[in-house]
C-alpha cells in the first residue's frame, strides 16, 4: 500500500510540475484575442434600424457645446451648424469619415509581446476606473487612493496573465493640482507595466506635458509615434447630445500627438441617456460616430476606438448599477453595433455594485465579462479590480478577478472541432485492450496544459487538503499572492537615467525609493 500510495503521490507530484512549467505561446489554453462574437442581444436585422435612428439623430439633432476647432474642422468635410448652434453631421459625412476610419490598429506595448491586435472579433480584457477609495478586504476598511497605489495596481496587473490590458483604475486623491494629478497618472500607470496603458487628462497641455515624457521615454518623438504605447480615454460628449469643452480639446492634442482615442460617451439611462435600452444605445452609438468624424477631420485614420459606454440606473433609486442583467446586455449591444460598422472597439464589464469580493460580486462580474466577452467587442475595459459600482478598487480582486478572466476567455475560445481532437484513436487504445481509463495516455498527457487552464488562486483541492492548508478562502490567498508580488515586482520600463531627466523637468510626486524593492511584511 505504501509503495502504490508513493507512486501515486509521485505521479501527482510530476502532473503538477509539469503544469507549473512555462508554456510556449502556441500551446497555452488561452491566449489575448481570441475570436469572440456568438452572443447577440440584437437581431441582424434590427443593427439596420438603429443605424438608420443614429444617422437621423446625427443629421438633424446634431451635437451641441461643439468648440470652435471642432466646428473648424468638421465644416470643412461638410459638417454644418444650425440655426440653434449645434453641429449637424450629415450622412454622407458620416460615411466618408467611416471609409477613412483606421482599422486593423494596433495598440503597442511597452515591450512587443503585450501588442493587442485590435480587428474583428478579437477579444482582449483589460481594466479602467476612477475609482476613489482603496478597499483592504481583510479589515473591510475603505480609504482615498493615491499615486502610489496606483504604481502597486500597474504592477500587480502587469503579473497577471489573463489582463491583457492596463488602463488607470483609480483617481490620485493625494494630488490636488490637477495638472500633477494628469502627470503622476500617467507616469505611474507606464512604470508599473509593459503592457499597453490607458490614461486620461483633464487640459490639452497636460497631454502635450505627457507627451515630452513620453518621447524621452521612447528615446524620440519619431520613436513613440511609430509605437505609442499610451492610449487616451477621452470623454468628449456630456449626454446628452453634447460636446464637453475641455475633453475636445484634449481629444485635438491627442489625435496630433500621435495617442490613439477611446472616444468614450457615458450617458446614464433614464438620466442623461434614454431609459428604453435601444433609444439608449442609439444616442450612445450617435454620440461615438460625432467622436469618429471628429477624429478624422483633425487627422484621416488617426486611430481611434468605437467607446459606447451607456451605464444602468437603478430606477427606483438613480444610482448606478453596474453590475445589472440590463447594464451587461447594453454594452454588448454596443459592442455588437461596433462590428456593424467594422470599427475597433471596446466596452465596460465587471462594474459590480457589491462592496467586498464576496458572492454578488463574483456573478455579478462573472455574467458581465461574460457577455462583454462573447460579444465580440476587441477591449473588455473595467474587467478586473473594481468594485462599489466604480468608487472602489481592491489589489486582491485583481489576482481573483484574474482567475475569472482566464476561465471565460477559455469559453470564448470555444471547442475545436478537427481531425485531431476527433479522432477515435485514444477510444480505441483505452477500450479495445488499454487500462479502460484515460489517466495515462499520451492525448490526455498532452492536452493536459494545451486545452486546460487552472487558476492561481481558485480552490480545486479535496476537503482534507484544504483544512490541511489552512481553510482559506480566496480573498485570503489573493492577499497573499498580492503581498508576493509587490514585494518582488518591479518592471522597468526606462533607465535611472532617462527617469532622472523626467524627475528634473516634470512633477513626479512618488518618491524613488517607493519605486524600488522594499520589506512590506
């Protein structure tokens, strides 16, 4: 018995290890762009009409608040302005500004294997925010976030396999000028990764200041435009219906400084956007393509992402709820009406209302991403980390949240279905003299890392195991991966002294040595 026992043990221990070992690229289960695209909450014969209810918005509502350089430019492709002053966009606009719009972009990593191919049906998961409260799960305790944590969100996410994707999560509640608030954004956000980063700015010459840092980091000017590694989100409507002035401005920096745009609209359903979900999903598709023809009046192709965004209320209350069975089927719509238009991108899921990462938070997120995942939308934004309806983020949710993504990106990858993986040969070896069991054979050894993803910190042990171990549940051990990685995590993505010259001309207000590896037992 002790010797069967051995090499059972024995066994285990080298499946195991085996699982444990790097994968080569081609052989891991899951990988960022999967095809996605089979759950349609629209008919395809309803995407027509709502083109037809966008175009007509478009043509004779038109968008109100436009500045003068927006007028300017849009007047110039045969935009015109009514007697109202808003800014009308006539089909036949809208459809030369679509035909010039860039496709197939790329958004670039720091480093090359982070680059997210955005076209089709490609499904990447990344994260988002502006969140203003920390939550530590363990006390239950919320507090105003800072520059400094989020550096630590960058670096935990920049671990975590399944987030593709890095944009800030939170707002640095410690720097009250605004100017140092868009820079220590930035500068924080692209220390802490070498995947792509999102960030925002509130002012066109906090875009330029990025910019210069940003060039220096590049090594030239030349250099980020050939690869821009950042990317603007940019909500340049006020719904309904409007431009916001600054965010326009800063939409006309980042298009010429070579960022691509995440034109992003954000209307309220039942407040600043419509309460019926296809009248709501009509004005935010309306409010995108004003974005998109915009973009390509300042600069034909410049690359810009398809951001839809209409957000839930809670109609009895009017507060937000992210995590809504209405709020995951709206931003699948929107990423459906995208793929009508062939145009990149991306959408919002995992916004749950739930305070902890408890159960509401888990279906919660679980049925979000899913659909958002499955819709074929190429950007799953706010996918990780977020909690309290957007006001809160967690460290530990990011390390559970990143199980969560791996395991529904393996259902959007789906089952392959070919000579190989349907050949009855492996039936035939075990059932026609084999053991009568499939534990040992080749295919099952082979397609154990291949076709099977196991999580980082999800529960799969027996009972007796898992008392053995202490009894944890997953928040206790995403704490400790999560001190694991902040402790021993440190990319570094420029030179000390390229970050010497950053310090010297720009407002950099996390401390250097908060940057470097230090005890945090």
């Amino acid at each position: 018995m002790a010797t069967n026992s051995g090499h059972r043990m024995g066994g285990r221990n080298a499946r195991k290890a085996k699982r444990a070992a790097a994968l080569p690229e081609n052989m891991k289960p899951v990988r960022p762009g999967q095809e996605g695209g089979l759950f349609k909450p629209l008919k395809e014969e309803d995407l027509p009409k709502i083109n037809e209810a966008v175009l007509e918005v478009l043509e004779t509502i038109g968008m109100d608040k436009a500045i003068p350089t927006c007028i300017e430019a849009c007047t110039a492709i045969g935009c015109t302005v009514s007697a109202e002053g808003r800014l009308l966009f006539p089909r036949s606009v809208i459809k030369e500004s679509l035909a010039k719009a860039g496709r197939n972009i790329t958004l670039y990593g720091a480093s090359p294997e982070h680059d997210l191919q955005l076209s089709g049906k490609r499904v990447h998961f990344g994260t988002a925010g502006a969140a203003v409260h920390m939550l530590d799960p363990i006390s239950r305790k919320y507090r105003e976030s800072t520059s400094a944590d989020l550096f630590d969100i960058a670096r935990v996410c920049d671990s975590l396999e399944h987030i593709h994707f890095f944009q800030r999560s939170i707002v640095c509640r410690d720097l009250e000028d605004v100017r140092e608030m868009d820079f220590n954004t930035c500068y924080a956000s692209i220390s802490g990764t070498k995947k792509h980063v999102g960030t925002s700015f509130s002012f066109p010459e906090n875009v330029d200041e990025a910019l210069q840092m940003l060039h220096l980091i590049a090594g030239s000017e030349k250099a980020w435009r050939e690869r821009p590694f950042v990317s603007m989100s940019v909500c340049h409507v006020v719904p309904p219906l409007k431009f916001a002035e600054d965010a326009s401005a800063c939409l006309e920096a980042g298009v010429r400084g070579g960022m691509p745009i995440l034109l992003l609209s954000a209307g309220q359903a039942g407040a600043t956007s419509p309460a019926t979900l296809a009248r709501c999903v009509v004005q935010a598709v309306a409010e995108v393509l004003a974005g998109f023809v915009y973009v390509n009046a300042i600069k034909e192709g410049a690359p810009a992402i398809f951001g839809a965004w209409p957000f839930v209320s809670d109609l009895r209350t009017g507060a937000m709820s992210g995590g809504s069975g209405e709020q995951a089927v709206l931003m699948a719509a929107c990423g459906q009406m995208a793929q009508f238009y062939d145009l990149p991108s991306g959408i919002a899921a995992g916004m749950t209302d739930s305070k902890i990462p408890d159960a509401q938070s888990g279906y919660e997120k679980g049925y979000t991403v899913s659909l958002a995942g499955h819709s074929g939308a190429n950007l799953v934004y706010e996918s990780a980390g977020m909690h309290a309806s957007l006001l809160g983020c967690c460290l530990e949710s990011y390390v559970i949240d990143n199980d969560m993504l791996g395991a529904i990106n393996r259902t959007v990858r789906g089952i392959e279905v070919n000579a190989e993986t349907l050949g009855l040969g492996p039936i035939r070896d075990v059932c026609l003299g084999g053991p009568g069991h499939y534990l040992g054979h080749e295919q099952t050894l082979s397609r154990m890392q291949s076709d099977y993803l196991y999580p980082l910190v999800g529960d799969r042990e027996n009972i007796n195991n898992w008392i053995e171990q202490g009894s944890t549940d997953v928040i206790q051990r995403a704490h400790i991966k999560v001190k694991e990685i902040l402790k021993n995590h440190f990319p570094k993505n420029w030179s000390e002294e390229t970050d010497q010259k950053i310090r010297e001309q720009f407002p950099v207000r996390i401390p250097r040595n908060r940057m470097q590896a230090r005890d945090i037992s």
